[in-house]
C-alpha cells in the first residue's frame, strides 16, 4: 500500500497474531481476506470485527480487531443459519403467493422464519419447502448486499404491501444504514450477515411449524413460525436430528405421566405443578441429600411467608425491575399485598432482626422456598417453565474481608452437587453490565474475589463480559445432560443492590457501622426445573438411591406370595423402598412393566427360590444376575451411591 495514501483514509486491522494490516476505506470483507491469502480466501465464511459479524460483502469503514471465520467456527453457525432463513423465505413466497414475510433469525440450535399465511401450514408443506429450497440452493446465487435510502426501502415494501418490514423500517435509528440483500429473484430487509452464495447452503432440515405473535405481543398479529436447522458437515447435521429424536425420548412430560411423578391440570391453573407420590418421593430425597450437606456446612435453614406487602417489594427494586413478572397485587384491609416472587427479602428481614456483629459473620440462610411468578402461557413447558416453583435458594451475609473464602466453599458445593448427580459443567464469570449499580473499586473487587475462588480451586471459567447483574458480579453454572444439551443451574451472586436499599449492616471490630456483604446462591435453581432435566438426564430412569421404587418383589405364580411378603417385610425393615406385584399375572408381563417404569432391581420368586430362601436377581438394562439372598440384595442397594455419597458418608 503506498504511503501516500491519506491516513484518514485508511482503516487498521489487528489479525489473532498481533500483525497490522492497513486497508483503504471501505473496502470489502472479501477484499480484505484476499489480500491475506487465496486459502484463506476460498474458506472464508464471514468476519469477526471488533466481536461484530460482518460478511464478506460489507465496506468495511471501522478498523480494529479482526477474525476471519471459516466453517471451523462456531459463530460462523450463525451466518450459516441466517442465510438459511433467507432461502427459506424465499421457497416459502415462491411456493405460496400472497404469504408475507416478518422475521427470521439464527437462533441456538438451528434458525426460524414468521410468516403470515391465510391457511395454516402443515407437516406435508414442510418437505414442498424442503425441496425447493434444495432447488434454489443448486443455483448457487450470490447473496448480494445494497445499502439503500430510507425512502427507497418504504418504497419497495410499501409495494410489496408488507407491512412487517415497513414497520422494521420506521423503527429503525435516523443514523443507521437501511440493507437489502438480493439472492437470485428474492430481496428481504436484512442487517445480515450471509454468506458469500447458496453454495454453502447443503445441510439443512426443516424440523416443525408453530403458532407465534407478531413482536411476541399476544395481542397483535399470529403469525406461523417454520423452524429449521443447518449445518457445514452432514455428520453434524444427523448427529443434532439423533439428538432431537432422542429429545422426544426424554421428555420429562411423558416421561412424568408414565412414571406417575406429577401432574398439571387446568382447574389448578396452567404452570402449577401437582407433585404425585413417586414424584414427591423423588423430590423428599433430593432435599434430604441437601438439608444434609447445608448442616456440615454451617447453614441455618429459615422458613418465610408465601405473600409480603407491596411496599417491601418497592423498597427492594423487585416491583420497579420485575413488576411483569410479578402477580397483580392483592388487597388485604386496605394494604396491597404480592405473592413472593423471590425469597431474598424474607431472609434479609430474618438478618435485620438482631444487631449483628463481625464475629457473627457470616451467617448462611437456607429455604427451600417457592416462589410465584407470571410466565406469558406460550412459554410454559412442563416442569422446565412453570408460575409455581421452590427455589433451594440461600443468601450469605459476610464482611468484605470474607467474600473470597465464602465463594471458595460454595464454589466447592456447587462442585459435590453436581458430581453427585453425574453432571459435567462449565463455569461463566459475568462481570459489571452498563446499567450496573456500585461503583468500579467495589464491582472490581467482588468479581476478583469470584475468579480468584475459582483459581484456588483449580477450576477453569470463562468471562462473560457485561453479563452480570445490575446490583453485582456472578458466577454461572451450566451443566451438560446425557444428550450434550446445555443448561443453565447453579448461581452464585453478590449483591451490592439490596444491602444498599435495605440498609444492612454489621459492627466491624471499630465498633463502627459496616455495609454487609450479601451473596445470593442457587445450587439447583428450582426444584421443578432440576427435577425435570433429572429426568430427561436419566431418561427417566433413576439411580438407585433416588429411584421412588428400589426393588420390586415380583412371585411367578400365586402361591410364592406369602414367601414374596415376608421378602418384602426383610426389604422394608432394611429401609429399602420395596414394593410386591402380586397380581395373577404372568412374570413375562410382570418383567416388562418394572422394566417400563424404570424399577432398578427386580427380585424374581419361584418355588426354588423359596425353598432356598433366596431370589432371583434381574437388574434393570442388565437383565439376569442369578440368586442372591435377600441380605446380599439389600446391601448391594444401600452401596449403590455416588462416588461422591460415599465420600461423604465416610467422613
């Protein structure tokens, strides 16, 4: 590049390897990736500049840090998918004249496009689209971008009569660019970014139709959503449709009625869970494993009402910041009073009751509280997203000089729990968002406090920048089921906000007045939710030490009856969760039905084992293991623990 090029002219771009390249102006992603290597050039998808997604048709006015993306990538799934809605949208028009287009993003898994349609789409259209689009996509059109004027842009949709995009149009900034990009005969108003044509555009399936509100506001348009999914390699593309199919499989709402755990009904109301025996059983289990590890460590387990003023709930924020979530206030004599959406200020109230002193600190709360609050009724889903849930929630109070040490142990439990029900994990750091609260000496801190806990225990995170929030900094956990699916569980907060409005405190050592620090920490998140991911984890099939039933005693004929309860009485006396079948049926269909409701151990009795007073073990998934005697049963159930239960109970 010559020298005498103008300076502010000139854009500067920093690559991964710390080397600087000086480009004209406005000059393309393409352009730039050439200049860097043909190679490079053919596996190009798009660019990462400065963390924005560019593609490689985009002028390119702003230097900084750059990244080109290949298919290696992961965020080049998201351009990938993008331009696949767009290929999408435009079989859709060509196949059903008349329908108008709204929205069609990427998405996590796959991407999505709204449509309005005067009939409704069926499974049968799917694979119509489906074709097409393979047919669009053998044409391996370019997608090409155009910066337009505002008026222009009105212009086109207004004649295309697409009210969707016209209103996209009106709502966007004075100062931002208006792009359209073109692929073959179909133009749609799009930020981008695509890839570089249809040729990159071969792995794809459309999975499903459903019902969406235009905006997501339930009182405008309804609209059709096509949901689909895309990959570069076709291994991963039948790698996520086995996944999806697998999905089907574990889903905690058949899997629930099928095993008799709980129940939804709509004279209840939609989102409030009836937790059935099996289901409370299995629930009784999990808390009675946590109420045990919060007393070795130290907690003190409070218990608060369900409904609170609505003046607390002011006082905290939470009616300011969470007010459309939270439940229309009730009036009682005159005071309006709120269901609890958060425990939190229950237990600061608890701490406030007393004068607390340094050398109380900390103080470590506990409740398996339940919590009310308003979900819109498209987004329930089971026991994943209900208006009715119990938190294992807890809050920490300690000094400043205290935090570090604080989150290091909840840091080492949030580890034991989740170990014990088999889960791996990653952690997130989310530090101070814009809209933060605190100043940056205290925000800094607090989040140093949370990595170095983290490092102390040699445990690996990643930042999530600006992910924290408002009232402070915060470790995520996300957890991995059976299946590779991601969610999000334990939590661990600190809290700048609350303490500030609430004014708690403490007496430091000065016999002065002290701002307390509070941590707010989830292991499990909500019951409901866990118990639901526990079940699609385990495709309903439990470990032994949490399974509702243990063993089933199942007679091969009437008459071993009598012998199939005395073995029930040794099973019960030993605590093991037993039950008989005594029915006058056949063991074949006995087998098959403790096998269909997951039973872990399936104790088999014919004359033989009786004369011998023993049984015949079959185990659930492994079939025969031969005779044992009820004692040696009982005991191989007892020690079917954890790895991480019988460290614990050794201790």
């Amino acid at each position: 590049m010559s020298d005498s090029v103008d300076q502010a002219s000139q854009v500067e771009f920093i690559l991964p390897d710390g080397t600087r390249k000086v480009y004209p102006t406005g000059i393309t992603g393409k352009e730039v990736v050439e200049a860097i290597g043909p190679g490079l050039a053919r596996a190009a998808v798009a660019l990462l500049v400065n963390g924005r997604l560019f593609d490689l048709m985009t002028d390119l006015r702003e230097g900084g840090s750059l990244r080109v993306l290949t298919k290696k990538n992961p965020e080049a799934l998201e351009v990938l998918r993008h331009s696949m809605a767009h290929v999408m949208a435009h079989a859709v028009l060509d196949l059903f004249p008349g329908t108008k287009v709204a929205i069609g993003p990427a998405i996590k898994d796959g991407f999505y496009y709204d449509f309005e349609k005067e009939t409704p789409f069926v499974p049968e259209d799917l694979e119509k689209i489906e074709k097409h689009m393979r047919e669009i996509i053998a044409g391996k059109e370019p997608f090409r971008r155009e910066v337009v004027a505002r008026e222009e842009a009105l212009e086109k949709f207004k004649q295309r009569q697409d009210p969707y995009k016209l209103e996209l149009i009106s709502e966007l900034p004075p100062e931002e660019p208006i792009t359209l990009y073109h692929e073959d005969n179909f133009t749609d108003l799009c930020r981008g970014p695509h890839v570089p044509s249809t040729a990159s555009l071969k792995h794809f399936k459309l999975l499903s139709i459903a019902g969406a509100y235009w905006r997501g506001d339930a009182n405008r348009q309804q609209l059709q959503r096509i949901y689909g999914t895309a990959f570069f390699e076709k291994q991963d593309l039948e790698s996520h449709l086995h996944r999806i199919e697998e999905a089907k499989d574990r889903d905690h709402r058949r899997l629930g009625q099928q095993l008799d755990l709980y129940s939804i009904h709509e004279d209840i109301g939609p989102g409030l869970v009836l937790w059935h025996p099996n289901g409370t059983l299995v629930r009784t289990l999990i808390e009675d494993f946590l109420r045990r590890e919060l007393f070795k460590r130290d907690y003190q387990f409070v218990s608060i009402p369900h409904i609170a003023k609505v003046d607390l709930w002011e006082k905290t924020g939470h009616f300011e910041c969470y007010s459309e979530m939270m439940y229309t206030p009730m009036d009682v004599d005159g005071q309006g009073y709120i269901v609890k959406p958060m425990n939190c200020p229950g237990h600061v109230l608890i701490y406030k009751s007393h004068t607390r002193s340094y050398r109380d600190l900390p103080i470590r709360y506990a409740e398996f509280g339940t919590v009310y609050r308003y979900e819109p009724s498209g987004t329930l889903h089971g026991l994943m997203r209900a208006r009715g849930f119990t938190q294992d929630d807890a809050h920490v109070f300690c000094t400043p000089e205290q935090l570090a040490d604080e989150v290091g142990k909840l840091i080492e439990f949030v580890d034991f729990v989740l170990r014990t029900f088999g889960f791996e994990y990653k952690i997130y750091v989310a530090t101070k968002p814009i809209d933060a609260i605190g100043d940056d000496a205290t925000w800094l801190r607090a989040t140093d406090a949370l990595k170095e806990a983290l490092q102390q225990h040699e445990l690996d995170f990643e930042l999530d920048e600006a992910g924290g929030a408002f009232y402070g900094p915060k470790i995520d956990v996300k957890l991995y089921d059976a299946i590779e699916r991601e969610w999000q569980l334990s939590t661990i907060q600190v809290d700048f906000n609350i303490p500030e409005r609430l004014d708690i405190n403490y007496i430091g050592n000065d016999g002065e007045k002290k701002r307390v620090v509070m941590v707010h920490r989830a292991l499990l998140g909500s019951m409901e939710r866990f118990f639901g991911i526990l079940i699609e984890h385990y495709k309903g099939a439990f470990p032994t030490w949490l399974a509702p039933i243990q063993a089933r005693v199942l007679p091969v004929t009437d008459e071993i009856n009598d012998y199939g309860r005395q073995v029930l009485k040794q099973l019960k006396a030993r605590g093991i969760r037993a039950e008989l079948d005594d029915r006058s049926e056949k063991i074949g269909f006995k087998i098959r039905e403790a096998e269909t409701q997951k039973i872990p151990y399936m104790l088999v009795i014919g004359k033989k084992e009786q004369e011998a007073n023993t049984v015949s073990l079959r185990l659930r998934r492994e079939g025969d293991q031969g005779g044992a005697s009820v004692t040696e049963i009982v005991e191989r159930i007892q020690t079917d623990l954890p790895e991480t239960l019988r460290a614990s109970a050794a201790q």
